[in-house]
C-alpha cells in the first residue's frame, strides 16, 4: 500500500485535512489546534518542515517541526527543530507513513542548514530513525520527562557538539 504514498510539503489546501488527521489520530483537538497555531507564528514555523503524506489525493499523514532554542548555562541560545506533532489517519497506520514522514522531514531540514532535532516521543520508535536520548548531549526538556522518551539527532556531524542545555519550545505548545 506504502508505494502510493507520495510525500511533500503541505499546501494552504492541505490545511483542513491536516487539522482532520490530527483530530483523528489524537482522538481530540488539541494537536490539530497546535499545528494551526504553529503555522501562524512566522518566528518558529518553517514551511518546507510541514510535510503531508498523501494516497490518491487523499491526505493521510502529517509531520511538523518547528524552530526552538536550546538555552545553555550562559543564557546563550543555540537553534535546534522540535518534532511534533505526527500523525497518520488510524487506519493507515503501521504502514511505514509515519517513518516516511521522519525520513523525508529529517532530509528536508538538513537541506535547509539545520544542525538537529529533538523528539518527545517513544523510546522503541524514534531511535530507529537514528534519535538517542538527548541526556547524551546533556540537553534536557523544560518539565520532567523520563530520559529514555526525550531525544536527539544531529542531521550534521557534530551538530549538537558543544551544545547543551534546557529546550525552551514555543510559547504555542504551553496550551497542549
Ligand atoms: C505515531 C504515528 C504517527 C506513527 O505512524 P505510523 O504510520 O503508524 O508509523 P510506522 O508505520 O512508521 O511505524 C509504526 C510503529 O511505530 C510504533 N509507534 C510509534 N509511535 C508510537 C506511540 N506513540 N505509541 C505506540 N507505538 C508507537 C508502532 O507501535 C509501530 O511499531 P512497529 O513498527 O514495531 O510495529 C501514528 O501511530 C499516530 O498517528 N499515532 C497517534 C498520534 C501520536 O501518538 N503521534 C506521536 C506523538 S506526536
């Protein structure tokens, strides 16, 4: 089925779907309004980093990253990409979408210069997609988290070398 998945950047006529398979996958709205929300904030939000999955016109996955900081023990701001939210319509899950979405996600930013990504998300899932906790790099969420679910990538050799500190995530996501 994954075959005629075709993966790209969404679309304003992507919007509704994107907020229906949000709604969908999450069973509640909170996500899909963080995606609106995060699409109206021009600081944070990177058009070519909300990617659609779609199967005949229809769309069936979602994938977002947006700006944030990683704030050190000098109060010195280094720019990083935070993973969230992610969903695929139930009824195409465990297809493969999801990890289309990553990869494709993942490419794309480093095509655009950024240097990592940090994921909340599950300990089995995202290391397959090369995330390891950020605690290796020091790197620690802003509210209490077990360190196995809190992770990073480097999309550059290096990319978070030297970096280390408290994730500060845009003031959109207060509200999930
Ligand atoms: C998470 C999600 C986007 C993965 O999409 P998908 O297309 O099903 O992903 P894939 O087919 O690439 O991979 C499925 C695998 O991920 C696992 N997985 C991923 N995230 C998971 C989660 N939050 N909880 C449980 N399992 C998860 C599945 O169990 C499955 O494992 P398997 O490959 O060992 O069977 C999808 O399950 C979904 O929309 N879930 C609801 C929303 C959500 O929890 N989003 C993530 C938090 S932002």
């Amino acid at each position: 089925m994954t075959e005629r998945i075709n993966i790209r950047q969404e679309t304003k006529d992507d919007f509704s779907a994107v907020f229906e398979v949000n709604h969908l996958a999450f069973g509640q709205d909170s996500e899909a309004k963080l995606v609106d929300a995060l699409r109206n904030n021009p600081v944070v939000f990177v058009p070519e980093l909300s990617i659609v999955a779609t199967e005949s016109n229809q769309t069936v996955g979602h994938i977002l990253f947006t700006k944030i900081n990683i704030i050190d023990d000098q109060g010195e701001a280094h720019e990083s990409l935070a993973l969230a939210p992610m969903a695929v319509r139930p009824e195409f899950q465990k297809c493969g979408i999801g990890g289309q979405l990553i990869r494709k996600g993942l490419e794309v930013a480093k095509g655009l210069g950024f240097q990592s990504v940090i994921v909340l998300g599950h300990e089995h899932y995202y290391p397959k997609f090369g995330f390891e906790p950020a605690e290796k790099w020091n790197i620690k969420a802003p509210f209490e988290v077990p360190s196995n679910v809190f992770m990073a990538i480097e999309l550059v050799k290096d990319g978070l070398k030297n970096i280390s500190g408290r994730v500060v995530y845009p003031k959109e996501f207060e509200t999930v």
